[in-house]
C-alpha cells in the first residue's frame, strides 16, 4: 500500500487496530480496507484508515501484522503495536481451522467469545493432557456482534458486502502473489455467517481429523485418539470450541498485560482434516482469501454497530469539558461531571456480567440471596469484606446484585484491581477529569451508604510499588467507606498477607462464594428442561454458573 505520509504523535487517536499474523493475511486485511475506506497515512510502519459508517461516524483504524506464526511472536509483536499505536481496542483478524465441522462451512466467522490457550502440555504414559488457560474477550464488541446477527438487514448488508469485495480484492492480491487466488468465484461458494463459539489456540497446525475431534468432544464419546507412534490424547479443551489456530493466545496474553479491549475475528479457511492442502492447492488459496476477507468485513459492520464513540469525538468533548470547568466556581461542576464518568467506568466493568442465564425464552437466576445477605451482616461487622471462590463462580455478580440495591441511595464505585498500578492516588482519579483523591472524599462526606468494590484483587499482587493502593485503602477506610474485595481461591492467602503485613489491617471478614450443588443443577435441569451430560468431568464443569451458561447457549 502506498503512504501518504506518516502522522504526528496525537494525531488521530486510533478507534481499533487490526492485527493479522501471517503476510497473506496482512495482504487480504489491506486490499479489503483500501476498498471500503480511505488511506488517512501511517504511523511508524502501521497503516492508518478512515473508516466512515452509514450514520457519519468516522473509525480511525490502523493495521498492521507479526508476519509470522504463533504465540510467542504474535505476543511481542503485539505488545510492541499496542505501545507504539495506543489504540482504543484490538482485533486478530485472520484464518482458522473449523474445530465443530457440523453446521459449518468455509468462509464462516466466527465471533470468539473466549480464547482457550492449550500450549502448555504434560505428556505421560504416551498420552497428551493439555492444561489450557483461557481469556475473556472485549464485551463491547460481543454485544455489537449480538446485535449484528439479530438485525437482518444490517446482517444482509454483511453478507452482500462479503461476496461483492471478494471479487473487488482478488486482483490486489493476485498482483502480489506467485500463486494466484482462484477467479472469479466459485458459483457454489456459501454465504458467510458470523457465529459465537470458542477458539483454541495451540502449537498445532491441525491436519488430523481425529485429532481435531479430541480437542472438542468428551473422551468417553470417542475412541482414544492415536496421533502417531503410541501418543495419544487424553481429553477434550473445551466442550464450546469452534475453531482453532496458532496465535489467539499470545494476542489475547499481551492485550490483556496492556489492558487493551481485544477480541478475535479469523474466518473458517478449512476443516482442520488431510484435505487442507488439497483445498489449498486447487482453489489457488481462495478459501483463505475468502474467510480472512469476511472476517475483515465483519469487523467494520460490528464497527456500525456503535460499541464505542470514535475516540477524536470523545477527546473533543473532553477537552470542551476541561474548558468549561476552568475557574473556581465551576469545579464543583467539574467534580460532578466526573463522577458521571466515573459512574460509567463502574457500569462498563458490571454491565457484562450476567445475574440471569437465558435458555429458551426463560431467565434462569441462581440464587445467591445466601451469600449477599452473608455479605451484608458482613459489612455491618467490619469495614472490609472479600468475595473468594474459582473463577466464574459469580463473584462479581454478587457485587453487581448489591450495586443495584445502593445505586440509587448511597456511592457504589468499582475499580479492577489492575488500575492501582499508578504513582498516586491522585493519579487514579485523575484519569476521569480534573479532580484529586481529595475531591472525591470531600465530594462524599455527607453520603451515608459508600461502598467501593476493588474486583479482580489478584493483580495487586502484580504491583511493585504498593504505595498509591495503601494510601487509597487507608484514606477509604477513615472515611467511612465500605471496600469490598473479589478474589480467587487461589490468591486468596496473598491478599491476606497484604492486608496485615503491608496495610496493617486485621479488620476483614472472607466469604465464599461457591459452584451449583449438584441437587441444584439436576432441580434447574427438570424444570427448564435442559439435559445434564453423564460424564462426571463435564458435569463437574456445569456446577460453574460461568460454564453452564456457556453450555445452554450452545
């Protein structure tokens, strides 16, 4: 692609950027935007685009690639990006291998609604255990993927735009490739279809049908699966996965280290099976054209879908708001105003999470009056309370639930554990406007119900210098306010130990917040009529809200 010229640092805050992990890729990424938007120059050997929406909202993207294969380089590729471009959200954008071949044909996209790394391996007696780890993705964008594929026109508009650019790209990238892009179009190519699933990310290119069934179906509904010379595979990654690839993991890894909002859009380019290389070669790559080209467009759409304002937009309004806030007498507008925001911060971290599981028309709530009631009589004894338990328990459901109890009546804010990382306090509340810790405090005195609620608490633990959260903590507590921490079991022994070494306080009481009984589940089964698996390691699984939601929306 040609420049024109590269931009001064501050200059078009970048919306998203789109990052692809092979040249090919890459290639496709920049011949679909030069088609669908206007080349706004670069920024350092990224290039930027204007992409304008259908009600005038102007997205300033940039792309870029690792040009090369896997997590580890995808990672450091993407950590560099991210530090130099410093966008508003990221995208992995690309192919995959189809993982769920049912239902599926080539050229789907599939929305990841969670990144299931499986790299890390343990192999014994000849059989390989995979021990994944996963990410969640960014909700905005899952949202605005919900409600593309719940509006038919815009969703035909999608569809229509895929088969239309696929033409329009094919000689782009023809001119330059040795292997040409099969044209024009197969007739018999299938519409594309944006789908919801989630994605394994491993160090394995799948050619293997039977390995690829192991990595998604229950041990006991297979056969062990032989991959060569006495190595088998133990057992499935996840019961949802969808697809599979190379670099999702390392991506997701080094926006989420960043604090990046990022997902993941790679189009099915293939079956994962010994015909891969076949497909490849008598379409001339067209599939994998095809499927990174849809996903590319997938993203735009999800764009016009508004999860977010174009960042220019927003600081022009902020910087309106520091204006009209100079001056003594508007800086009490000023705190207010930045409350507001602050309000918002605490409703973008609950507006996820989910109290409710929707199954075939029905809410089903799990009940967690026990533990908020526990909660409480809890904050009546002591001023700081901890919500423990694994991870997708509902922890932060429970704070959510308490949170629509006081919004209204008393200050609720909620901060993640990873922003203390700051030198100060004033720093923290500096990022919502022109206000200080003390502002908030004095903005608060005569407010009777105040609770703050630091989630994730592990990732203090993370922080070298532990002053600003000591100095947040100690000033919260003088002042009447309620803190709330939510942790996993896991690190629960650890913020223990800050609480009375580092912040000299004894005063705390732990709760636990635990899975679904099993009666429980089988009572929620019988009366919403949804069937319980029989293997014991699935339904072990289910008794985590996270993942029976995550099983009745598949």
């Amino acid at each position: 692609m040609t420049s024109s010229g590269d931009t001064r640092d501050g200059f078009l805050p970048v919306d998203v950027l789109i990052i692809s992990a092979l040249t090919e890729e890459h290639q496709v990424v920049q011949a679909v935007m030069s088609s669908v938007a206007k080349h706004a120059g670069t920024k350092g050997q990224a290039d930027l685009w204007c992409y304008s929406t259908p009600d005038q909202k102007s997205y300033i993207i940039a792309t870029a690639s690792a040009h090369a294969q896997g997590t580890n380089p995808m990672a450091v590729a993407t950590g560099s990006w991210l530090e130099s471009i410093d966008p508003g959200s990221a995208v992995l954008v690309g192919i995959a291998a189809a993982v769920k071949t049912k239902g599926i044909e080539l050229g789907y996209v599939p929305f990841v609604e969670q990144v299931v790394g499986y790299g890390d391996i343990a192999i014994e007696a000849g059989k390989l255990t995979f021990r994944s780890s996963g990410f969640q993705v960014d909700a905005k964008m899952r949202v605005s993927a919900g409600q593309l594929r719940s509006a038919p026109e815009p969703y035909t508009a999608w569809q229509k735009e895929c088969r239309s650019v696929i033409n329009t790209i094919i000689p782009m990238i023809n001119s330059m490739r040795a292997a040409k892009v099969v044209s024009p179009v197969p007739a018999d190519v299938p519409d594309p279809h944006l789908i919801v699933g989630v994605m394994g990310s491993g160090p394995f290119l799948l050619r293997d049908a039977d390995f690829r069934d192991k990595l998604v179906e229950l041990p006991s509904e297979i056969a062990e699966t032989t991959i060569s010379a006495g190595i088998s595979v133990g057992g499935p990654i996840h019961p949802k996965l969808v697809s599979a690839e190379m670099e999702a993991h390392g991506f997701m890894e080094a926006c989420h280290q960043k604090e990046v909002p990022a997902c993941v859009l790679k189009g099915i380019s293939d079956l994962g099976d010994a015909a891969k290389a076949a497909l490849e070669e008598q379409s001339g790559g067209f599939f994998r054209a095809y499927a990174c080209s849809n996903a590319v467009l997938a993203l735009l759409h999800m764009l016009r879908q508004s999860p977010r304002p174009p960042r220019h937009e927003h600081e022009q309004s902020g910087m309106l708001r520091a204006k009209l806030s100079s001056g003594r007498q508007d800086k009490a507008k000023s705190v207010g105003d930045n409350l507001s925001e602050l309000r918002q911060h605490t409703e973008s971290v609950l507006d996820p999470i989910h109290s409710k599981i929707l199954f075939k028309g029905n809410k089903i709530k799990v009940d967690r009056s026990a533990v908020l009631g526990r909660l409480r009589d809890a904050l009546h004894r002591s001023p700081v309370a901890i919500l423990t338990g694994v991870g997708g328990t509902g922890k932060t459901a429970v704070v959510k639930e308490l949170y629509e109890e006081h919004k209204d009546s008393g200050a609720f804010f909620v901060f993640k554990g990873s922003e203390f990382n700051v030198a100060s306090a004033n720093e923290l509340f500096g990022r919502y406007g022109s206000f200080t810790f003390a502002d908030f405090l004095k903005e608060h005195e005569s407010v009777g119900e105040k609770h703050i609620v630091i989630d994730s608490a592990e990732k203090l633990s993370d922080i070298e210098d532990q002053g600003a959260f000591q100095e947040f903590f100690s000033r919260m507590l003088k002042t009447g306010w309620r803190i709330i921490f939510t942790t996993r079991y896991s690190y629960l022994d650890d913020l223990k130990w800050q609480f009375v070494e580092l912040f000299d306080s004894h005063s705390f009481e732990v709760l636990s917040v635990d899975n679904i009984t099993e009666t429980d589940l089988d009572l929620l089964g019988k009366k919403y009529g949804f069937p319980l698996p029989q293997n014991e390691r699935f339904l072990e699984l289910l008794l985590t809200p996270f993942y029976l939601n995550e099983y009745l929306q598949s």
